[in-house]
C-alpha cells in the first residue's frame, strides 16, 4: 500500500512551528540559569570565601617574612597547605587545633625517630610518612599537611629544634591566627572544637 504524502503546510503552521523553537531555546536558556542558579553559593557565601582567601593570603605573607628574618629556606616552613586547609576549609575535623598542633608535632616526632634510627635517605622519609599518618590517626591529630615534615626531618636531616621552631610555635601561631581571622568574620565560628 502506498502513503500519501503529507498535507501542504500553511503559513501558520510555520509560525506556530518557529515558536515552538523558540520556547525550546526559552527551556534551554531556564535550564541554564537554574543549574548556574545551583551553583552559585549565593554573595554572603562568596563574601566569605573572599575573607578566608584574604586571611589565608596574609598568614602565607607572615610565612615568607618569617622566614626571610629567621634566613630559613621558605621550604623548609611546613604551613603553606595547612593555611590553606584551616582557613579555607575550617569546619573540617583536620583543621582543628588538636589536629592542627599535634599533627605537626607528631609527624616531625616519628620523622626525628626515623632519622635517628636511618639516617637522612629518600627510602627513610617515605617510611617516615607512613609512620607519621599511623601515628596521627592513633592519636586522634590527624593532619594530612604535616605529613610534609617528616620528609623535612629526614631528608634535610634537621636538628631537633626543629620540632619547637619552626614546627610547634608556628602550628600555635597559626591556632592563634585562625581564631582571631575567623571570629572577625563571624563570632564563634573557629574552631569547631579546641580539643
């Protein structure tokens, strides 16, 4: 059986049929704008993040002058990704003053404990690293940043000094500095809790 062809179409149909597409593209377009819309974190969102980002840029600014007076090599100052991880993500159960101070302290332990045990080689301070996220989980200081000095530790073969300056005072300096960034912001906010 043959198909007849189908009817002519009339000038409204055609006008009909480009609104249509319109309307689709009018779809896309609100589609568009609501997963933009899901997106966006709204300005008081925004407004602190642009804080925290501030407050992270300072304290890595204070970093580098430190460092500079104390005539330290800035890579041998284990904090840069703990600022970022304190005052960027300061709700997180790593970026509070337990994990913050004792991580750091921890971490240069077991790396210190390696070296003595070792001595300054790349197979000693990847074991050190091992050692070190063993010995923070244990201890309740679990602080992935400070699993930097361990290989600072035994790879740079530092002396023991190291774990109060710059390791322990510049953790307790960075608590202090987060408290007071934070609590500007918003009063109660850092940290989630002390201990």
């Amino acid at each position: 059986m043959l198909k007849s062809a189908p009817p002519p179409r009339s000038p409204s149909d055609s006008s009909a049929a480009s609104a249509g597409a319109s309307s689709g593209g009018g779809a896309l377009r609100r589609r568009a704008v609501l997963a933009f819309a899901g997106w966006w974190p709204g300005w008081r969102r925004l407004a602190l993040w642009a804080w925290q980002g501030l407050g992270g840029a300072l304290a890595v600014g204070v970093m580098e002058i430190a460092a500079w007076l104390g005539e330290t090599p800035l890579a041998l100052i284990p904090f840069a990704t703990s600022i970022v991880l304190v005052l960027g993500m300061p709700e997180a159960e790593a970026a509070q003053p337990r994990a913050l101070v004792g991580g750091h302290v921890v971490s240069t332990l077991v790396g210190f404990a390696m070296l003595a045990l070792f001595g300054s080689s790349e197979p000693a301070a990847a074991a050190a690293v091992g050692l070190a996220m063993v010995a923070m989980r244990a201890t309740g200081t679990m602080h992935p940043p400070a699993a930097i000095n361990p290989i600072i530790v035994v790879v740079e073969a530092m002396k023991p000094g190291f774990v109060l300056v710059p390791v322990g005072l510049g953790a307790v300096l960075l608590a202090a500095y987060a408290f007071g960034w934070h609590n500007l912001a918003r009063r109660g906010s850092w940290p989630v809790r002390w201990w």
